[in-house]
C-alpha cells in the first residue's frame, strides 16, 4: 500500500470530525527535501485556522504511527489557491 493512502486512511475520519475534507495527498522529494503535502478542503472555504487545526490533528497521528523514516516537511494547504472562495 502506498504511503498516502496509508496516511489517509489514518487522518480522514480525525479530519472529518472538524468538516475537513483532504483533497490530495503527495509525498516527494522537493529539492533534496521529502515533503509531504495534505491539500485540504471545506465549504465554504478553507481559512489559515482550518490549516492550523487539521495539522495539529495530522501531526501527532503520523508520529505515532511512525509511517515515515525519512526527515520530511509536513505541508497541509488549502485547495483552493490566494482569494478563490
């Protein structure tokens, strides 16, 4: 199984509780840095607290499972990019 969908599977429900959807999930290498993106979702739209939050429920769920071995970057954005609503 990937490592994302893995990832997912773990988190969904957790983001769920707070009316968050995840959008995509990467994890690649990005100039010599791993880093592991979780594109969020939410209606109406997703705010930097939305971002906040689901990365302090993301967070803490990923370290104990100890999916990653790697050194990596956690990158929790919204889907929709600067001002789209």
């Amino acid at each position: 199984m990937e490592i994302e969908s893995i990832i997912k599977r773990l988190i969904e429900e957790h983001l769920a509780e707070i009316n968050i959807k995840i959008d995509t999930i990467t994890y690649q290498k990005e100039e010599n840095t791993n880093v592991l993106r979780i594109i969020i979702d939410k209606d109406p739209y997703i705010n930097v607290d939305d971002c906040v939050a689901a990365t302090n429920i993301i967070s803490p769920i990923i370290d104990k499972e100890d999916i990653i071995n790697d050194t990596y970057v956690l990158d929790v954005c919204s889907k929709t990019k600067g001002g789209d609503k």
